[in-house]
C-alpha cells in the first residue's frame, strides 16, 4: 500500500468516526484544505449513507468539486440524487455545465428530470444533455470567453472582464461575428499588450483547430494532443461556437479510452466495471470465454487427427505447447503494434496494409532465428537432424502465420465495420494453434514416421 492510499484510508476512517460523534467542527476542520481530488478519495471510503451527510455538510463549491472528481464506478450521480432538492441546486449551479451534465446525464430519465426541475436555470444542461456522451458535444461546456469581431482591444478587454466572473480557467478567447459564427481566436496577453484602440480583427488568428459537434472524443484528443491546445472550440452544423473544450477534458477522455481499449484488447467487455461485483464480470465474461472455447476445439481437432503420430512419438507432446505459445506471442506481438497504430495514426486502407508487409518480414527473420535455435535444442535432445528441421520448419512457419496475421487481422476487421481490439486476439490464437499444430504434427508424419 502506497503512502497516500495509507493516508486517504486514515482520513476516511477518521471522518467516519466525527460523522458518528457528530463532531461538525473537528469535521469542518479535517477537510477544510483536502483538494477536491483527495476529498473524493476520502468520500470513496465512506459507507454511501456517510458520503451524503458530508456532502450535506461541505460548502457547496467543496461538495461540487469533489463529486466532479470521484470515479465513475462510485455512481457519484446517485450520491447527487439523494441531496435535498435545495442542498442539490446549490451544488449543481457550483459545477461547470460539463460536469454536471455529466453526473446527470449518468441518471434515470425519471430522475435526470427530477433533478432538472429542482435547478432555478438548467437550460444549458440540458442543452449539453442532447449530446452523445462520447463526441465532442457530449464533452464540452458551453462556459467561454467569446466577444464581438467588430470592436477594439480595450472594448474587447471590458467584455473579458465582464464574462470572465462567470467562466472558470479560460484560455482561449473566440471572436465571433453577430450570428456567433466563429471568427477566429486571440489570447488574452495579446489583448493586455495591444493598443487599447486597436481593430480586435488585427489580433485574431485561425484556430489550430476547430472540431464539429458530433465529432468522436476520441479523435477531439487527438487533435487537441496534436497542436499541443489548451482548448479547442467546438460549433455547430451551421460553424456557430457552441463551447469548449478544455486539456484536462480530454486527459479523462484519453484515460477512458485506454481503460477501453485495454479490456476490448484482453476480450473483455468494456461495460464491465473495474471495481464490479464477481457476478456481473462472470456474466460479461462468459461470452468471450465461450468463444474462445469454440477456437480451442478446432486445435483440439488437430491433435485428435494426428494422435496415432503423438503415441508414437510422444516427444511431440512436450513441443507442441512451445510452437503454438511462440506463434501467438508473436501474434500479440503484432497485435498491439497495429492496432496502436490504426489508433493513432490517420492513414489510408492502402497504407495499413503496408503493416502486413513488414509482419510477414519480421515473421520470416524471427521464424528462421528462433526456428534455428529450436532445432539445435532438439537435435541436442534426441540426435535426430530430421526432428530438428521438422521442428525448425513447423516454428519458423508458426511465427510467420503469427507475425502476418497479427497484422493483417486488425485491417481486415476494420475494414469490414468490426473493431479490431475486441476480436482481432480471439482469432489470431486461434490460427496460431491450429498451424502450430497441423505443421509439426504434419511435418512429423511426413518425415519421421
């Protein structure tokens, strides 16, 4: 256990301890300058009926900053739920649009509703509610900076001045024409530096970067990683500036999309939550395990129509777990490179297969390495050369149907619609088992029997 998880625990206990006395002041005391983080930490170790009698308790902005920043799987939304409707509208209206769209839009329609109703002004979140959670809409706030393209750098300053008590952590100013069509962008140092008199059109420039409503989080990342932005405007069909979005946005974004990939990586299902119950993994699991079981039974299959060369040779035995586990290491191998790659990088179909190239290259080089030092293992084993170029052959073939199908597979299931993280492992191991198999045993009975 690190230091600061032994340190949370600690708090948490001893918060748990003044909730029972009642003691409000040692308790106003002990989280008076927690960060929010580490209060959400904190609330986490609480039993949930605790966690509202703090959250009854905190200053508003305190509760809202710390409900912003507990983890998803803590149903932070169901902990907003339970306040009084007073109790809660003075924590929603403390949250940026963004995040308590994001806790309300986690609810039941029956209680989203509720909830907006106890809100004097929930028009914005609403707004941002209409959304898809996972594109750029979804992700942004409609709390910016914006002023007219028409006016001047001192004007411009007074209406900063003016939305600036309302918009928390601006870094980007837009200028925007009468209809809100973005114009273009300045910086706020600019502005301070300029003659007071000066067209505000002479400080503006073409954002790096503009991003549609609907556009993918994941791809709104990439772009705002790629011209190293601090906020990124988002509009609108008719290219109206709608919101922002801000880095530490799309640092929860890239982080659930890892978390996502990995799982879909290892054939787990990515609603299965990291902290879920055993029940409900066993139940999201199965399904892949089931399937993998159906891969399995072809190699099985294999070996079933070679038993006569296993029995009479049950060295084979021993080698075949090494040429199917060497084949599907090569394979993951394979895997994580091309799937990382048609991730990150914006290519076309003709570029990927290009992958398949130098995976059947790297295969051949390895195979025939890797291959060449099997077969000494095995000439030393057995004093047979013939066992050891059966063996050569069977794993310089097996890395190679490994190398190239690791990179073709992921291609192949991308450009049919399917996402390659979730079934590309399934039948990549599955080949790689079944060729390992079929060249030893089939080597085998051709030459040594």
């Amino acid at each position: 256990m690190s230091e600061r998880t032994a340190e949370i625990e600690e708090q948490a206990e001893r918060l748990s301890e003044l909730l029972r006395k009642g003691d409000t002041h040692a308790l106003a005391k002990l989280v008076e300058d927690v960060h929010p983080s580490d209060l959400a930490d904190i609330l986490e170790g609480l039993e949930e009926a605790q966690r509202v009698q703090v959250l009854e308790f905190l200053p508003p902005p305190v509760a809202a900053e710390a409900l912003a920043e507990m983890e998803g799987v803590e149903r932070p939304e169901e902990l907003l739920a339970q306040l009084e409707p007073g109790r809660l509208a003075e924590v929603v209206e403390e949250m940026p649009d963004d995040d308590a769209a994001d806790l309300i839009g986690e609810l039941e329609p029956e209680e989203q509703a509720r909830v907006l109703a106890s809100l004097p002004d929930s028009s914005a979140i609403e707004e941002l509610l209409h959304y898809a959670e996972d594109t750029a809409g979804g992700i942004m706030t409609s709390e910016l900076v914006a002023v007219p393209f028409d006016i001047t750098a001192g004007q411009a300053l007074f209406e900063i001045r003016r939305q600036a008590r309302d918009v928390p952590d601006f870094y980007t100013i837009f200028v925007v024409g009468s209809d809100r069509r973005l114009r273009g962008v300045t910086t706020l140092q600019d502005l301070v530096l300029a003659d007071p008199e000066a067209p505000i059109t002479q400080l503006t420039e073409q954002p790096a970067g503009v991003v549609p409503v609907d556009m993918d989080q994941e791809e709104v990342g990439r772009i705002l990683s790629r011209y190293n932005l601090a906020s990124i405007g988002v509009v609108d069909e008719l290219d109206r500036l709608v919101g922002r979005i801000t880095f530490d946005d799309v640092i929860d974004v890239i982080e659930a999309e890892t978390t996502e990939d990995i799982l879909r990586f290892a054939a787990v299902s990515e609603e299965e939550e990291l902290r879920g119950g055993t029940l409900d993994a066993a139940r999201r699991r199965l399904p892949w395990l089931a399937l993998n079981l159906l891969t399995a039974l072809m190699g099985a299959s294999v070996v079933f129509v070679f038993r006569e060369t296993i029995e009479r040779m049950v060295i084979l035995a021993a080698v075949m777990p090494m040429i199917a586990g060497l084949g599907g290491n090569s394979g993951t191998q394979a895997l994580a490179v091309t799937i990382r790659r048609i991730a990150l990088s914006d290519e076309s179909l003709a570029e990927r297969w290009s992958v398949v190239r130098k995976e059947l290259t790297v295969g051949l080089i390895n195979g025939f390495l890797i291959g060449g030092i099997v077969a000494l293992a095995g000439l030393l084993l057995v004093s047979d050369a013939v066992f050891g170029l059966v063996v050569m052959l069977a794993m310089w073939g097996n890395l190679v149907v490994g190398s190239t199908m690791g990179g073709f597979m992921p291609i192949f299931l991308e450009s049919i619609g399917v996402d390659p993280a979730v079934a590309s492992s399934v039948f990549v191991t599955a080949l790689t088992d079944l060729c390992g198999f079929f060249l030893l045993l089939g080597l085998a009975s051709a030459f040594l029997l």
